[in-house]
C-alpha cells in the first residue's frame, strides 16, 4: 500500500479492487498482481 491513510475503495465490473490514499497515490490489487503508483503516474 503506498499510503496508510485511505481516502476510497472501490470494485470494479473485473473485480479489480482500487485503492486510493491521500499521499500515496492510487493502488490496484487483483488476484494476479498488486500495482502501487502515484496518480499522475498512471493516468
């Protein structure tokens, strides 16, 4: 997790969970891999 302090969670339709935090920027976990990046970094 690249931030202690969670802001949202949310599942999408692939069943995806999104994380993101205030500091930290954005995190995708699935069942496969967990992906930690800031926000500008993968829009």
């Amino acid at each position: 997790m690249s931030d202690n302090n969670i802001r949202v969670v949310f599942a999408d339709k692939e069943e995806n969970i999104w994380v993101g935090t205030q500091y930290g920027g954005l995190n995708l976990y699935n069942r496969k891999m967990m992906i930690s990046s800031a926000s500008s970094t993968i829009l």
